[in-house]
C-alpha cells in the first residue's frame, strides 16, 4: 500500500501528548508513524502532502445530530419560544416526512458537518411515521455515498399525546414493531471491527415521548446485542418536572430505574444535574453530549461540561438537530462550548485545547469508539485540516487558538480513513448546487 507523509503542519493537534510536530504518516487507512517536530520519518514513504499551511486535527466527531431537521431551519413559528412548545408546533411538520425528503436532509447535514472538518456523526431518528419504517436504510446509503462514518441510533417514540406525551398519535410506534426493526437494522449493517463505517444504536426519543417500557426493553436489547443507548435527558426544568410528576423521581433515578445507568449509555444535553447526579454517571461511565448552540437557542441552561468529565463522563459535542442550532458545524460548535463553559467555570479551566478535545477524543470515547479520535499509531487516518489564510485570521500568532477564537468554520481538506473526502473546501464527488435547490424545494413543501 502506498504511505503518505503529511510534512510539517503548521500546527497539530493530537488529542493527546505525542509530538507530532513532523506531522504523520499514513498507509491505507491508518496512520503507523508520527513524525517528532524537525524529524523525517522513520520508515520509506511514496508521497508527500506538504501541510506547512494547514492546522490538522483528528476528524471531528458529532455526538448528537438530527439529520432530517435541516429542512426545518428557522421556521419562523418556533424561533422565539422554548423547548416543549417548540417541539408541539414542529412535531406536526415533521411527520409529513417523506424518504426522499429524509436522504436530501441527511444528505445536507453529512455535507455541511463533513466541511467544518466532522468526519463520524451519530444520528438520532425517532420519526417514522407511515411511509418511513426503512429511515434508517434511507441514512445509512447517504453515509457509505459521502464515506463518512456514522452511529445511526433507531430512535422511538411510544407516549403519544393521547396517553400524556408530546409528540401526536401519527409519530408514536407499537413498542414491538421498534424492537423488530432495532434487532434487524443491528443484524443488517453494524459494524463492529476498527475502522467501522455504520454502527448502530438504540435511541428511545426522551423520557416525556416513550414509555417505561421500552426504555427498559432497549436496555435489555442493546445489551444483548452489545450495541450503544442513547436518548434526550436532563436537557430542560420542564422535563425535570415532567419525570416527577410521571415517575415521582429526577432524570438520573429514573434512568437507573430503566437500566440505563452504565457505560454504553450516552446522553444528549445532560444539563440540569446535581452535584450527586455529576458523580453518579461519571462512576457509572456514562457519556454527555454538550451541545452549546442548541442549548442556547431555546435557552435551556449551561451543561456543567467540565465537572462531568472531571467526574469521569465522556464529555463530547454534538451541533443537534438544525431546527434547534440552524446549522451542522461542528468546529462552530467547539468555539461555542469553549465560550459558553467560560461563562461558568473561566478562562483559565475552559480552554481551546479542552474544547478541541471534547470535539475528538471526549467524542470518541462518547460514541464507545477507541480507533478515531486520535493522532497516533493504528488509528484511523482522519484528520480534519485548516488553512489560516482568510482576513479573519490575520494577525493571530497561536494557531490552535485562532481555529476557535478567530472563527474557523469551514475545513480545506478532510481525510477519512486515509481518503480524500474534502479537497479545497469541496466535497469529493458531490453536486452541491443541486442539492441545495432540490433540498430547498423539499423545505418549502414540507412547511406549506
């Protein structure tokens, strides 16, 4: 196999303490060197992308997405109100869902997540109203078309309005038509060696849209398939007092009631816990979704990011649904969490570094991932690269720093597994004109 030598970045993160100051390289689809700063490598090499004006990163990793919810972005009804209301006036939208409109919508997100230097997205779809039972089929052909990877979570919903939820009686399943497909979506396309391109996970939508049951029936699922769980908690004091007055507890009582309180759990927001709550999941391994902009946007409270991790939680980003941020960037996002943790703990504690971690290594190990996430030997070779020569990085001198505090929000090459998948801020083999006019088209039909 061909190895290529990316010489002599002007600045490398690793997400974690190797000196790669060289640069790396790599032989198929992992990196086997890392050059120490004023060294060649070690080994032969066939080529040589010369980086000297680029920052590379390990590829970006989003822990919470909702791919279908870009064709929902600022609708003007739901821009000035919180979450539950939010989510009564789009859920109606949402359930015209069409297979077409969802590949055009996975398809936008990939696109825009892969040119902010994202290279793995974990998903959550919980809609699959008449017409949408194979969503996840729909995603997963979107994913293997761009070369991405994904976490594709079979999401559900089962407490319809009519029994006390949110969401409408047309987008709640029977709880055995959700096990059957989960257990089939598993069998049919996770993957589990390194390298893996579509794995999957089991995603009851929150506590105030599915049922006791199901939660506890995925649990039980997940682990006998020894697949990821994944779910909305914690993320507003609305939902709070929702579990007390359904449960008679708080979110974490009711997560460990559930069976969910352990390592393959991961969490999107995870906002409003307590001090025994923080220490409670970080002895449990459980990981947290940080997702800043969205948190933002309806105003539903800081996520207390740097306890969790120092309590031991995977603490990664996810940009969430673009009906809640708008957008699909995750290097935005990371500027966003490294802003809004600095309101609560600091300069000194929120740093970019940290920030940059969350968006790699924190994410990894949230999505149970030890193949991405890192620059170092036997991993996979993403990586995530930045030119610094627009107007809004001139006159930065620390180049790492300037990625966030200068606004980077758009990548210059991207590899995924040692493949071009983004070459001078493009995406390799995608016509985005049209998607962008189809995709539109499809925005504005579901809407009217």
């Amino acid at each position: 196999m061909q190895r290529i030598w990316v010489r002599d970045p002007l600045a490398i993160f690793t997400a974690n303490e190797s000196d790669a100051g060289g640069g790396l390289v790599i032989e198929g689809a992992a990196i086997v060197e890392l050059v120490r700063t004023g060294a060649t490598p070690a080994a032969r090499y066939d080529s040589v992308f010369d980086a000297r004006s680029h920052v590379v990163l390990p590829g970006l990793i989003n822990t919470h997405h909702h791919f279908y919810q870009t064709l929902t972005r600022a609708w003007a009804p739901v821009v000035n109100v919180p979450l539950f209301p939010w989510l009564v006036n789009l859920y109606p939208v949402w359930a015209r869902l069409t297979p077409r409109d969802l590949e055009l919508a996975t398809t936008a997100a990939l696109a825009e997540l892969l040119l902010s230097g994202c290279t793995t997205a974990a998903d959550h779809h919980y809609l699959f109203p008449g017409g949408m039972e194979e969503s996840i089929d729909v995603q997963v052909s979107v994913v293997r078309r761009l070369g991405m990877r994904a976490t594709l979570t079979r999401g559900s919903m089962t407490l319809g309005e009519d029994d006390g939820g949110l969401p409408p009686q047309q987008t709640v399943q029977d709880p055995e038509v959700i096990l059957a497909d989960s257990e089939r979506l598993i069998r049919q396309y996770h993957e589990r060696a390194a390298g893996a391109q579509v794995q999957i996970a089991l995603a009851p939508c929150s506590p105030f849209s599915v049922t006791t049951e199901i939660m506890k029936a995925s649990a039980a699922l997940a682990d006998l398939h020894d697949v990821r769980l994944h779910t909305h908690l914690a993320e507003t004091l609305d939902e709070e007092d929702f579990c007390r007055e359904r449960f008679g507890m708080r979110t974490v009582e009711y997560l460990d009631s559930v069976g969910w309180l352990g390592p393959r759990t991961w969490l999107a927001h995870g906002i409003h816990f307590d001090d025994s709550e923080i220490a409670q999941l970080g002895a449990a391994g459980v990981g947290v979704a940080h997702c800043p902009t969205s948190n933002m946007r309806p105003a539903s409270g800081i996520c207390r990011a740097i306890e969790l991790e120092e309590a031991g939680v995977a603490v990664g980003l996810g940009v969430d649904g673009s009906a809640s941020n708008d957008a699909s960037n995750l290097i935005l996002e990371a500027r966003q969490a490294l802003y809004i943790q600095r309101l609560r703990y600091g300069a000194e504690r929120a740093t970019p570094s940290r920030a940059l971690g969350w968006a790699t290594r924190g994410s990894a190990a949230a999505l149970g991932r030890s193949d991405i996430g890192e620059l170092a030997v036997g991993k996979q070779a993403d990586l995530a690269m930045f030119r610094l020569d627009d107007l809004r990085f001139s006159g930065s001198h620390d180049p790492l720093s300037a990625l966030l505090l200068c606004g980077a929000d758009r990548a210059d090459r991207v590899m995924i597994g040692g493949q071009w998948r983004v070459e001078d801020g493009v995406v390799v083999g995608l016509d985005l004109e049209s998607l962008i006019a189809e995709h539109t088209a499809a925005a504005r039909r579901l809407v009217g």
